[in-house]
C-alpha cells in the first residue's frame, strides 16, 4: 500500500535537525568571538568557517540596493565523503537582548552521534566563552517522498485517522497544512513550548512535519554549572522522546515502520 512512499534518507525520515541554546544577551563583537574560537581543537572537524553579516535590501525608483550592516556572528561547516554539508556550527545575536548557538545536521544518524556531537561543540566553545542560558530547543523535520507522479498521496494510509492531533478536513484535502501550539510546565518544573507543523502536497509529492520542542529556565543558568558532567545534551532527551511522541500518535503502523520508529 505504501510501496511509492520514500522517507528523505535511507534508514529514517529526518531531513534536519537542529539543537538551539538560547542565550540571554547579543555579543558586541561577535568577530571577537570568532577570533577566539575559531582555532580551538575541538573545531577542527569544521574545514569552513566564516562570519555572518545582516544585510538590508533597500527597492528605491526601480532600483536595487543591498548593504552590508554590522557582523551579527559566525558559522562553522563541515561536510560528508560527498561534499554535501553535514553539521553547521552557529552563534547569532538574533534580537538586542539574545543571542543563539546552535548545531544543525543535515546528514542525520542517530541521536547519539547528534548528542556526541553537540556536546562536543558546546563544551569547546565554552571552554573560551562561558555563557548564561535561558533556554533551549529541538527541531526536528521529517520529510516523505511520494513518488507516483500519477496517483494522489494516500493519506489515510501514511497518516492515522484515529489521531487526536489530525482533523478531517486535513484528512481529506488535495493539499494540507496544520499547525499545533502547546504550552505548559514539565514534571521538573520547566515551562515547555511545543510546535508541531503538519504538511502534505500533492503538487509535489511530499509529506513534511517539522516538530519543535523548547524547554525554558526558570532562572538563568551558567552554562559550566548546568554542565558540570559536560553532558549538557541530556537536557534534550525529553525533547527527543516527545518528538517520536508526536510520529507515532499521527502516523500509522505501517508508516512507523518504514522508518524504523521505535
């Protein structure tokens, strides 16, 4: 039944994931930073490394303006055996008042190997830069390809129709989109924000949930005394685990099955 139905990767259907550490004030000179970390053994693993820079795209009388503003951060990259971007590295001041680092993984495995791998780069930059948290979050994105260009996507088969989160009119349109916004506290006393996007499009053929899990403090914490195990991605577990919550509440047996969900 869905022998047209491809997750995005051989083994699983994660086209993305990122872990986000929410930091509550933006860094003057992020160059400096930069300078600062960008040699730290523990970065080696990253062969491009570069600063970012806000751009402003001014239209005036038919005219294109693009300007260069003031360096908001830097990005590390490292890549797979094929030259494809495997984890991307970053700080960015992304308010006056905050800044964000985070890894993203574009070539995903497995969540020990993205946990080693986060735990790697937190613990390096740290170890120049110690840094107050205010909060942190996990997105996955899980991606579906439907590869019969003549048949529509059979959504009551990928999808479980008995799935308190999904509604008929989604079940039952050419093309849909439903988002679920969820607030409250955890069991550890941490207040939680939980965003989940749904998505199906028969124009294209693919299938596409982004799920989003934030944990935020209720004071904030230094990052060397939050890790003081230099296990700081533990912190993520709960996140993990209410993301494969999510696939098997929405997804059907079948659809769990082709990519191995356990």
């Amino acid at each position: 039944m869905l022998e047209f139905l491809k997750p995005i990767s051989e083994s699983h259907s994660i086209s993305r994931a990122v872990a986000s550490v929410f930091i509550p004030q933006a860094f003057l000179k992020p160059q400096d930073i930069f300078e600062k970390t960008k040699d730290v053994e523990g970065f080696k693993g990253y062969p491009k490394k570069g600063m970012m820079k806000a751009t402003t795209i001014n239209i005036n009388n038919n005219s294109l303006g693009i300007s260069n503003e003031q360096i908001k951060g830097f990005i590390f990259e490292s890549y797979d055996d094929k030259g494809s971007i495997n984890n991307v590295f970053k700080l960015e001041n992304s308010k006056e008042n905050q800044s964000i680092l985070s890894l993203e993984n574009r070539k995903y495995k497995d969540w020990d190997t993205f946990k080693n791998q986060l735990d790697s780069d937190l613990n390096s930059f740290s170890g120049m830069n110690d840094f107050y948290v205010e909060a942190i979050s996990l997105n996955y994105r899980d991606e579906f390809i439907w590869t019969d260009r003549n048949s529509s996507i059979p959504v009551a088969d990928i999808f479980n129709i008995d799935s308190e989160l999904l509604n008929k009119k989604f079940l039952s349109s050419k093309n849909g989109t439903l988002v679920l916004v969820s607030q409250g506290n955890e069991d550890n006393g941490l207040s939680y924000e939980e965003k989940t996007e749904i998505s199906f499009n028969n124009d294209i053929k693919r299938i596409i949930i982004d799920h989003q899990y934030a944990q935020r403090f209720g004071d904030i914490k230094l990052f060397s005394n939050l890790n003081k195990d230099k296990n700081f991605s533990s912190l993520y577990d709960i996140a993990h685990l209410e993301n494969k919550k999510i696939l098997k509440d929405i997804l059907t047996v079948n659809s769990q099955n082709l990519i191995k969900l356990k």
